[in-house]
C-alpha cells in the first residue's frame, strides 16, 4: 500500500517499488509506473494501485477418486500480474486519494478464480484415477494438470495474471482409509522386522554357542594347566621338604656338638665352683670356729667378773636392807611407843572418838543410812545417860 501524504490540499503519494500505480484524471493518464512518487488533489485523481511482485495462493479442497474415495488435496500457486494494465482495467484496483486503501478486493477475487480453475483441473484427473494409483503418483499427475490447465485457461491472460509456478505438497486421503492402506506394508514391515530378529536371534545363538564353546575349551586348558601346576607345587613342596630336613639335620649335629661342648664346659666351670666353694668353707669354717672359741673364752671371762660383781652387789643389798630394816623397826617401835604414851594420858571419851574414827576407816563405804526415831532416841538416852 503506498504512502500518502497531506499538505494545503494536495496529497502526495510515495509507492513502493512493488506497487504499479497508475494515476488518471479525467480520461488522461498522468502518472503510470511502479515505485513512483507525485503530487496530486483528491477530488480530481483516480488512482489504482497494482501489486507486480509474486505472490502464493495456498489452497487446500477434497476431490473424490476414481473408486469413489475422498483424497484431500494442498497445493500452492505462485503468480504475479504481468500486465498492470489488464489487471487494472478488468479488476478493481482503484484506492482512496485520502487513504490508499483499495476500494475493493482485486487480490481475493484473483484468489478465487485460480483457486476454482485449479481445483477444476484437479479433480478432473483424480475423478479417472484409482486411489492406490493416485497415492503413488497422484502428486505428479495433478501438478502436471493444474499446470496445465492454468496454461491453458484464457482468462488468466484476459486479466493480466501469469502463472509462476505450481507445487501439490500432499494428497491424503481420510485417516481410515490412511489407516487402512498402512496395514498391509506395517504387516509386511513387521514381518520384515520378525524376521530380521530371528535371524539375529540365530546369530546370537550361534554366537553364543561358540563363545560357550571357547569358554569350555579355555576352562579345560586351564583345568589341565592348573593339573601341571599342582604337580609342580608338590614336587616343589617335597623338594623344599628334603632341602629343610637335610638342613634341620646340619642344624641339629651342630646344635648337639654345642651343647655337648657346653655341657664340658659348665661341667668343669662347676667343679672349679664346687673346689673353690669347698675351700672357702673350709676357711669360713676354721674362722668361725677360732671366732666360737674366743667368743667363748670372752663370754666366760665376762662371767666370771658378773658373777663377783652379782655377789659383791648382792652383798651390799643385803647390808643396806638390814640397815634399813632396823632403822624401820627402831622408828616404828618409838611411834608404838609414842602412840601408847598419847592413849594413855588420853580420856575415855576421846579413847572412843578415835576408835570410832579407825573403826570409820576401816569400814566398806556406805551411801546412806536410815535412821529410825527409836534408835535416835535410845541413842540420845545413853549419851545423856553417860554424861550424868
């Protein structure tokens, strides 16, 4: 769509390289070209703008087969308008002066006509066509035709169209039927398939047996290598064992030869022991016996001077005790007498008072003593009694 501008009542215009545009006023052309750019009053302008670049017309439509099957058909028409003058004069491209807007729908009346002239052809050569066959070169055949059929169809040129190019993407039919033809060549691949996975099986199997073969083979090279080796560890072992004992024989000869040449030797270290043992005790023995008869000569001499001094002392003991003994004599003979004295001068009264108190004394200790009104009284009478 071109540009259009707006200055003091004018309108300018700016088209693209793509746009033909054709400017009339009146019966006259002013302008006619693509990519132009002019000024221009909307009251007294026609312009129509025609797109030159090419254009794709997808379309998709059902068709029926030749065995009455329902194929559903998308294909794309490439055109372009090839003369602008044509096209303009027999479609309405004409746009508003104020807006650039087409006035009508040249580009969808284009879209029908090459849609129904190629849905014409295509259904002319599907209606003479078997679905299997259409299936396999269905695309082709109908390209072919719609291809031709737009070649061919007057129209086109009578309107400034040409053809570019056509290309049919796909001829499916319902997704039953689609199922249904699936079946026989999915069996077949699926059969393909089983058996390819037999055949691997075999190999496998095949495979396998040999590789379990190899391995019975190595087991029994192994068993019959592991045969050799015991062999050889018991003859080893029994070698060992004859070396050891052969040495453990060297071993205890020389271990004997020692011990018998120690035992030589301790025996005579013992006996060299045992003789400087019996001289040793022979001299301890002589030693203590001078030392037994000196002690002895010693103890009896210190004997002898203990028992003088035991009879010299003894002696002055005696002396001293019977010193003494007539020394106590004589003092308590001269208390006797002096106690007798004092008792005699002494009254009777006084006489009883200090037996009393000797009596007092002498007597076990007494805690309490009960003392009845009888007794105190009849001891009250006799000392009353006394005194008179």
């Amino acid at each position: 769509m071109a540009d259009i501008t707006r200055r003091l009542g004018w309108r300018h215009l700016r088209g693209a390289p793509t746009a033909h545009v054709r400017h009339h006023r009146g019966d006259k052309l002013l302008h006619d070209g693509p990519g132009l750019s002019f000024w221009y009053r909307a009251l007294t302008a026609a312009i129509s703008e025609i797109p030159v670049d090419d254009r794709e017309l997808a379309m998709t439509f059902h068709a029926r087969t030749a065995d009455f099957q329902d194929v559903a058909v998308q294909a794309t028409v490439t055109y372009r308008v090839g003369d602008p003058a044509v096209a303009a004069a027999r479609l309405d491209f004409s746009v508003d002066p104020d807006t650039g807007v087409w006035r009508g729908t040249p580009l969808e009346q284009l879209g029908t006509l090459l849609t129904e002239t190629a849905q014409q052809h295509a259904l002319d050569a599907l209606a003479r066509t078997p679905l299997a066959e259409t299936l396999v070169d269905g695309v082709a055949v109908v390209r072919e035709r719609i291809a031709a059929g737009l070649a061919a169809e007057p129209r086109l040129p009578a309107t400034g169209i040409e053809v570019v190019a056509v290309r049919v993407m796909a001829l499916r039919p319902e997704p039953e039927v689609e199922r249904a033809l699936r079946t026989p060549a999915r069996e077949q691949i699926q059969q393909e398939a089983d058996r390819a996975t037999y055949e691997r099986r075999a190999v496998a199997v095949e495979r396998e047996r040999a590789i379990a073969e190899n391995e019975l083979a190595s087991q029994i090279e192994l068993a019959r290598r592991e045969e050799q080796l015991v062999e050889q560890r018991g003859t080893n072992a029994r070698r060992e064992a004859e070396e050891h004992a052969a040495a453990d024989a060297v071993r205890a000869q020389a271990e004997a030869a020692r011990t018998v040449k120690l035992a030589e030797a301790e025996a005579a270290k013992s006996l060299r022991l045992a003789e400087a043992e019996a001289a040793r005790s022979v001299q301890l023995a002589d030693a203590e016996a001078a030392r037994t008869v000196r002690l002895a000569e010693a103890e009896a001499a210190r004997s002898a001077k203990l028992g003088e001094a035991e009879a010299a002392r003894a002696v002055t003991l005696a002396r001293a005790e019977a010193a003494g003994a007539r020394e106590l004599g004589e003092a308590r003979a001269a208390a006797q007498a002096a106690w007798l004295r004092v008792h005699g001068e002494a009254d009777v009264a006084t006489l009883h008072a200090l037996t009393g108190a000797r009596l007092a004394e002498n007597l076990p200790r007494i805690d309490s003593v009960t003392v009845s009104p009888d007794v105190l009284t009849g001891l009250l009478a006799k000392l009353g009694g006394e005194r008179e």
